[in-house]
C-alpha cells in the first residue's frame, strides 16, 4: 500500500495537484476581479496601469491571465489525476515542469531585481509597490511554482509505482 499524508486520505500527488489548482484557481478569481473593476491591490501590483486600465491591460493582462490560470487549473486537475498514462501522463508532467519553471523564474527573478536594485527600479517602482511585490506577490508565486513542480513530481512517482493494489472489503 502507497503512503498516504496522514489526515487528508489523498495521495501525494492528488494533494499537490489540488493545491496547485487551488492556487490557480485563486489567481484566476483575483484576476476576473481585477477585470470586473474591482481595484484592491492592483494599483500595488500593475502601478499606472491600475489607474488608467486601459483595453489592452484589462483585455490581456487581467481577462488574459486570468483565463491563462484557469488553463493552469486544469493541468493541475490533470497533474492530480494517478490514473493519466503514456502521452497525456509525460504532456500533463512537462507541462507542469513548464509552468513551476516560469512561475518561480518570475517570483524568484523579480525578488532578486528588487532587492538587488540592478536594474535602477527605484525610479519606476513605487516603495508601496517594492514592499507588496517583496511581502505579497512574489512569495505568491514563489508558492504556485513549488505546488506544480511537486504536483508532476509526485504524479510521476504515482505513475512509476504502477497501479495500486486491489482494495479488499
């Protein structure tokens, strides 16, 4: 019998695949937020663009992320799913790969351009911007990229440990 995380009767990788989409679920509703005109915590997160919405911002950046992260869901509805095999199994896995990848570069990279200041972003950043993105949003997504790498790591492992053994009454 394959180890379970005690208290959640889900496997490994079940657990992680639903805390992947949870997170993106959650972002995708921050983000439909955002587009619908809701205005908390935006104008810490895009800055002028906040203020001034204009269509290319709500079209793409709030309706297109958004839509993006529910896309995000769904791998990692798929990632959580033990009985995926062959193709779609090793798609569903890179994929994830794909997105833990980006999302970390994108938390880690932009953490270290802040703190760092190599690139002068104290004349475009606001200091309430610098101090959310550093508390808030990078360790955000710092989170959403470690819950998909482990969702495809531990699909992986479920997929390589074969079928689980027959249930007995």
């Amino acid at each position: 019998m394959r180890p379970r995380p005690e208290g959640t009767g889900a496997e490994p990788a079940t657990l992680w695949g639903r805390l992947a989409c949870l997170w993106a679920i959650a972002f995708a509703g921050l983000h439909f937020y955002w587009a619908l005109g809701g205005d908390v915590g935006l104008s810490v997160s895009a800055g002028p663009l906040a203020a001034e919405r204009p269509l290319w911002f709500v079209v793409a950046g709030l309706w297109g992320v958004g839509a993006l992260c529910l896309l995000g869901a769904l791998l990692a509805w798929l990632l959580a799913r033990s009985r995926l095999r062959g193709v779609p199994a090793l798609l569903a896995r890179w994929q994830g790969w794909g997105v833990s990848a980006l999302l970390l570069a994108r938390g880690i990279g932009v953490e270290v351009l802040l703190l760092t200041d190599t690139t002068h972003l104290s004349t475009s950043v606001s200091v309430g911007q610098r101090a959310w993105t550093l508390a808030l949003w990078n360790p955000w997504f710092i989170a959403g990229g470690v819950a998909f790498a482990l969702a495809a790591l531990r699909s992986r492992r479920d997929i390589d440990a074969g079928p689980p053994p027959p249930s007995r009454p």
